[in-house]
C-alpha cells in the first residue's frame, strides 16, 4: 500500500512538471512574438475595431502564418452568432484579411487547433 501511494505521488509530481514546463514553453514563444511585433496590441485592437463597427473582441492571438507575424481577433457583433476574424500585419499594421465565420466553422476550427496542440 506505501509503495502504491509513492508511485501515485511520483506520477502526479511528474505529471504537474510536464504540464508547468509546457506552460512556461508557451508563454517564451508568445513573448518571443511580441518582441518581434512593430504593431502593439491595443493599436492592432484598434485597426481591427475599425473594420467591425459596434464590434467586441472575444479572442486575440499573435502567430506566425504563412511567413507573417500577425495579430488575430475574433471579433462578435451584436445580433448575430457569427464571427468576425480580423488579422492584422503586425510589423505594418496593415489589414491581412477580414473573414466571417459561422458557428458550425468556429465549432471546426476549433477542433483542428485542439488537434494540433495534440502533436
């Protein structure tokens, strides 16, 4: 029984150092990102305010994507379920793309993001 306990103590000590040591390696890139960036966030918020009048912005993201560093919001609008995705070049602060997604493509994208965080 005291080994058993042990070995449960060990495996969820290891477990929690996996998961601190992941955390911590997100939050290097994220900064590592933002050095990089020209733009600052709340002046690419704005940027992308302006393209989605009455719009608030639910979820932001700084990634690389197709060899741009870019700011991403998902942006909701009153009276509707859709999303506004506005991307904002953040080394020139110039609109990349604006898409409207739907909840079923929301649902999806979603999914492929927890698929590759999984690899």
């Amino acid at each position: 029984m005291k080994i058993k306990n042990i070995v449960c103590s060990i495996l969820t000590l290891s477990l929690c150092a996996a998961g601190l040591t992941a955390c911590v390696t997100e939050r290097h890139k994220e900064s590592r990102l933002e050095a990089e960036a020209k733009v600052s966030k709340a002046d690419a918020e704005q940027i992308a305010l302006a393209k989605v009048p009455g719009g608030r912005i639910k979820e932001a993201e700084l990634e690389k994507e197709k060899g741009k560093l870019i700011w991403s919001f998902d942006i909701s609008t009153p009276d509707t379920r859709d999303i506004t995705e506005v991307q904002v070049d953040a080394i020139t602060g110039a609109i990349v793309a604006v898409e409207k997604e739907t909840p079923a493509q929301q649902k999806k994208e979603k999914k492929e993001k927890e698929d590759d965080e999984k690899k």
